[in-house]
C-alpha cells in the first residue's frame, strides 16, 4: 500500500535544482567511499517519501544518493533489508541488470548508487505506450533471476512477513492511522472492513504464502521500478526485498497492467464537466479494448518468467491472479492519499480486483496468466 515514490532518478523534468551546500552527512560518505565531493557541482532532487540528491562529483562520478525517511526503527528496517540484497545479489551466480550501489551508512540511513544515463521508467514506457512486449520478456526473465538468488538461512536471520494484504488492520483500523485519514480514506476502509467475502479471500491467501517454498521477492513490483536504459532494463528499489511467495511479485507485475487498463477507460470523453457520457455499452466497449491491449504484455513477460526458470508450482498462477486482485485494491487505497473522493473509475478498477479475488482460478487467463493446473 505504498504511495507514489521516485526512489531513482528518471525524467529531469520533475527535478529541482538544490539550492545551498548538501548535507554535510552526504558528503562525508561520498568522501569515505573515495567518490568525491557535490559540493561544487549542480545537485539535483527528485520528489518522493525519501530525501536524495543527484549529481556527478568532483571527480567524476555520476551518483544518486538517498536517505530513508519514517521512524527510526521502520527505516531501520529498509535499509538493511537493501543491503540484504545487495549483499545477496553480489553472490548470486545469475546476476541481473540493477542500478550499481556504491555504499551506505546505516546510521545516517544513507545508501548511494551509480546514476545511470538517460534512462527512462517503465511507468512513463507505459504512458507513452512504447513499453514492448520485448521489454516485458526481459522483465519476466529479471524476475525470474531474483526468484532463482540461491541463499542460506542465516541470510534471513529474522522472520520479516510482508505487511500487506493488511488483513489485521480489516478487521480493526490502528488509531493513529484513522486519526491521519482523509475521508476518502476512511470510506475505502469502511467498504472493505463491511467486506466479510473479501477479508475471507484476503486471510486464506496470507495464509497461502506459509505454505509454499519461499524465494527472495522484490516485494514492491511496480512498473516504476523498471528503468531502461539503452536496451537494459534495471530493476530497482529494495527497501521491501524479503523472503515471499514467488506469486507476490509475478501478480503485481499483472495488476500494474490491468489497473492502467482500467484507468483508461473514462466514464466520458474528457474531464470537462460538459464532455459527453459514454454509455455502457461504450465503456465496456473500451474496456474490451484495454484489456486486450495489456494482456499480450502479460503474456509475453509470464513467459519470459518460465523462460528464465522463474519457480512455478502447481498453484503459483492461481495465486498471483489473486495478488494481481490485490494490487487493484491497493491502488485504490493509494488513490485515497491523493485526492478527496473515491473517483468511480479507481472503485471500478478494485470491483475487478475483488472479482478476481474471489475467484482467482477463473481469472488465470482473462489476467493473461495463462491456464490454471
């Protein structure tokens, strides 16, 4: 349930220029890694939950730098959760395209990596509809060498569920958290705590994940999180990297697609007030015409999947549809921290995810997830 974040550098576009001397804390560590100084170069931000800074270094060196913000024993927990994978990473016999991390500081939670040049993400890929069905062969395959890290116990040295579904939260909302809601928040919430089927599909599938062979899971999949760069497609951001259900990963990389599907359906030709209403039969026309727009993308990054020797048992695809599910209702979620109201479009968009919940075997193939064993 993660809101919007650039934990990368994209488009410079959204950059603003930092104005006065950088943190003093940033600079030691650039100096510690023998990377140089900012202190005499144009630096850059990006807005996102996490402070950072870009820029390339008195000696040459093109860096992207960022501290995790929140509470000091959450981000305590990101940021050794990133350094769990890239010391997995580094030892893994099938490496895989990912931005190059430089060093960190746990104290100061600071993390610094090699900026890569005049990459873009897969999210603006998607909008600019020019994110191949090539680019998401090569996605399934970076997911499947992640799948595939080979890693001991003592890797894993505490047990670290993921956080979401949140189904404890459905069933009592934290106070603090209700206390901090807009109201579009609280109205989502209430529609799902009233839910009993949905909480039902929500607590079998948490405990699903107990019961199947656990591998290293980014955790976090978004389209964002995909940057290319020439023809490479990088995957980043580990702050979520943990061990999980193989099917966590592969059923958001699905319900990306289906949610940008869903949101290009408008209940109208534009956002003028006085625009025409598209009748149903027009809406579901387009609907139609979405869905078979983004599932030949799905298709083609399920195979790069196998392909790759992605881990796939009997049931895997059974529950990622019903994590693709899921991801239509986070997003449903997410949409509450940035605007006031439930739009009819984003609760269209979590009806089909609660459909596909429901009902996950059934929606293997309309997901493009193949057929359910």
């Amino acid at each position: 349930m993660a809101g919007e974040k650039i934990e990368y550098p994209q488009s410079r576009s959204s950059a603003s220029v930092v104005d006065g001397p950088v943190d003093a804390s940033v600079e030691q560590l650039l100096g510690r890694l023998g990377l140089g100084s900012l202190s005499a170069s144009e630096v850059y931000s990006y807005p996102g939950r996490n402070d950072n800074w870009s820029g390339v270094t008195d000696t040459g060196e093109p860096v992207f730098v960022k501290r995790l913000k929140g509470s000091p024993e959450e981000s305590l927990k990101r940021y050794r959760r990133v350094m769990s994978f890239e010391s997995l990473a580094n030892g893994g016999a099938r490496p895989f395209p990912r931005p190059h991390f430089l060093g960190g500081d746990e104290g100061q939670r600071l993390l610094v990596f090699r900026m890569l040049d005049g990459i873009r993400s897969g999210s603006e890929l998607a909008a600019d509809e020019e994110f191949t069905e090539s680019m998401s062969a090569q996605a399934g395959r970076t997911l499947a060498a992640l799948h595939r890290l080979p890693y001991r116990a003592e890797d894993f040295p505490e047990p670290d569920p993921h956080p979401y579904p949140p189904v404890e939260d459905l069933r009592s909302l934290p106070l603090e958290l209700y206390t901090h809601a807009t109201g579009a928040f609280v109205q989502a919430w209430g529609m799902l705590q009233r839910d009993a089927a949905l909480l039902r599909e929500l607590e079998r599938l948490r405990a699903a994940e107990a019961g199947v062979v656990r591998v290293p899971v980014h955790g976090d999949l978004r389209l964002d999180q995909f940057l290319l760069g020439d023809t490479t497609l990088h995957l980043n951001d580990w702050e979520e990297f943990r061990l999980g259900d193989p099917a966590r990963d592969v059923g958001a990389y699905a319900g990306e697609w289906l949610h940008r599907a869903v949101l290009r359906i408008p209940a109208q030709e534009t956002d003028d007030a006085f625009s025409t209403v598209l009748t149903h039969e027009e809406v579901v026309a387009r609907g139609s015409e979405e869905l078979t727009r983004v599932l030949p993308l799905i298709s083609a990054f399920h195979r790069g999947y196998r392909e790759g020797g992605g881990p796939e048992d009997d049931g895997l695809v059974v529950r990622a549809t019903s994590y693709a599910g899921w991801h239509l209702i986070d997003r449903l979620i997410a949409s509450t921290r940035e605007s006031g109201r439930l739009s009819a479009i984003v609760r269209a968009a979590a009806g089909i995810g609660r459909t596909a919940l429901l009902d996950p075997r059934s929606f293997v193939s309309t997901v493009g997830l193949g057929e359910a064993s």
